[in-house]
C-alpha cells in the first residue's frame, strides 16, 4: 500500500500519541519527515529524536513533551498544504502563529524550517503545518 501523504501521517501519529500520553512514537522515515521533527525539536515542542535501524528500515523515535504537571505542549497540530492543494508563502507572506505562540513548518530550498527562521533567513516556501 502505498501512502499518498507522509507528512499528515507523521503529524497524525502525534497527534493520536497525545491524546493517549504516549512517551515516544516511531515512524517511518524520510528527509521530509526527519526535517519535520528537526524543527519541532528546534522549536521546543518534542524533547529528541533518534533514528532506528529495524530489520534493514529505518524508524525516527521520536520522544513527545509534556508540560511540568502533564499538560499538553502541543494543542493543535493541523496540515496546510496538502497534494491536492499546495499553500506556498513568501517571507513576507509568513505571520505569526498566535501572536508568536505558535509555528508554521515551512519546506524551503534551505532546508525545513520554521516559520521563524525563514523570516531570519528571508526565504519562503511551501507551509507544511501549523503547531501550537
């Protein structure tokens, strides 16, 4: 079976991984999917990743973030661009998300990155998903 959408996946997986207080998930990996990560681990929303070898794949674990008493980091974790509908922004099209509370994962020539960075940087490019 082949997967139209990794990037939703991985952002579902989190999500469903929350909801049940999970410490950590494995995924499937891929540059994508490592860059996606990287920068939730930048940004303080996951605590680490380490990449895995099972069977001859390659896993991502990714260990999830809690509060000091539990609580949620991350409340909403939603996609934008999907492979029916591309949403690319310009630097100057990028806002902050929640008045800077939240991030925007933005897929650039640099790289994936976070809405921040690519303000620093001045490069735009394709918005991956809105975390808050």
């Amino acid at each position: 079976m082949s997967m139209t959408d990794p990037v939703a996946d991985l952002l579902t997986r989190i999500r469903n991984a929350l909801s049940v207080r999970k410490d950590f998930i494995d995924v499937p990996t891929s540059k994508l999917k490592r860059g996606v990560a990287e920068v939730l681990k930048r940004e303080g929303y996951v605590t680490d990743i380490k990449a895995l070898d099972v069977e001859g794949k390659g896993f991502l674990r990714i260990y999830l973030k809690y509060g000091p008493e539990g609580e949620d980091i991350i409340v909403s974790i939603q996609r934008v661009s999907r492979p029916g509908r591309r949403v690319y922004k310009s630097c100057d099209g990028l806002k902050p998300i929640l008045r800077g509370i939240g991030i925007s994962v933005v897929s650039t020539p640099q790289g994936v990155l976070s809405d921040i960075e690519c303000r620093e940087r001045n490069v735009g490019g394709e918005v991956l998903a809105e975390i808050y």
